[in-house]
C-alpha cells in the first residue's frame, strides 16, 4: 500500500471508493433512497469538476500494489467561510474492507504535512453520527461547532473538529 497524489486518470476509483464509503457509513444515518440513488458517473463528473477547477486543492489516493485505489483525502483551504484562513480536511474515504489498518492516518498525516507549511489550524466536518468522529478526536481533533446540514431531504447533525499543524 502507498500514498501518492491523485490525478485525472484516478477519478473513476475516487468515484467508486466515495460512493463505496458513504453507502457503507452512512447506512442507517443518511436516508437509504439517497445513498442507494448515488451513482459513479455523476460522482465522476463532480470530481472531474474539482479537478479542473484550478483551486488549491490536494487529492491524495491509497494504492494497493496491484494498483487498486482503496481510499483517498482531499484538502486545502476551508470552504465554508465559518473559519476564514484555515486548512480543511474537504473528505477523507476508504473502503470498508481496508479500515482500521491504518490507511486513514496515513492519508491524513500527509494532508496535515502538506497543509501546515500554509496554516496553523485545519477544520474536519463530520456528522455527528459517523463513526469517523472517534478517529478524528484520537487525531487530535478538538470538537468546535454544531450544526446541521441537510442530505437526501433530511436534516442531520454534524460537527467540526480543529486541528493544530503543528
């Protein structure tokens, strides 16, 4: 397994792992209908979209040494305009069957080297029911503001976390 940056050509894999990771997090929090609707083209189309956008924005991919993209981060700065000049973890997905083997700190260690250089604090947002709130406190995350956000026409909690760069 190694970490490198992602291109064009990773988009499909991206795609595939965001869809993947959501469809297996968020069952029983996000509704079902909306998780069993999300589709690889139109999540294709909006990485493609982000890609070509120019904007500072790193993506990172884990590799599998047979070439198989099982997860992927991207951040740069904050995109919610609630915490002006700071970095922000935008996501951080990995396939069900290779969590907890330590891929997950591997891409965010390497998004918090690639990010401190420019900032002192970065911004994670998550769900409040998303088990990936325990990862992020046992990265140091200190939990910030509350507030919800709607998906599938629901409204959901969710919760920041704030990270030092050191």
């Amino acid at each position: 397994m190694h970490i490198r940056d992602a291109d064009c050509g990773d988009i499909l894999q991206i795609a595939r792992v965001h869809i993947s990771s959501w469809q297996t997090t968020y069952t029983g929090i996000v509704p079902e209908d909306y998780l069993s609707n999300l589709n690889i083209k139109d999540r294709a189309q909006r990485w493609l979209t982000i890609f070509n956008a120019g904007k500072e924005l790193y993506v990172d991919v884990a590799v599998t040494d047979a070439g198989e993209i099982v997860g992927f981060a991207s951040s740069g700065p904050e995109l919610s305009g609630m915490h002006p000049g700071m970095a922000e973890l935008t996501s951080i997905y990995i396939l069900q069957e290779y969590q907890g083997i330590g891929i997950g700190r591997q891409l965010f260690e390497r998004a918090v080297s690639r990010l401190k250089a420019r900032y002192s604090t970065m911004l994670v947002w998550a769900l409040s029911q998303n088990p990936a709130c325990d990862f992020y406190i046992r990265m140091g995350g200190v939990p910030d503001v509350e507030t919800t956000c709607e998906i599938g026409g629901v409204t959901l909690p969710e919760r920041s976390f704030l990270f030092p760069l050191e």
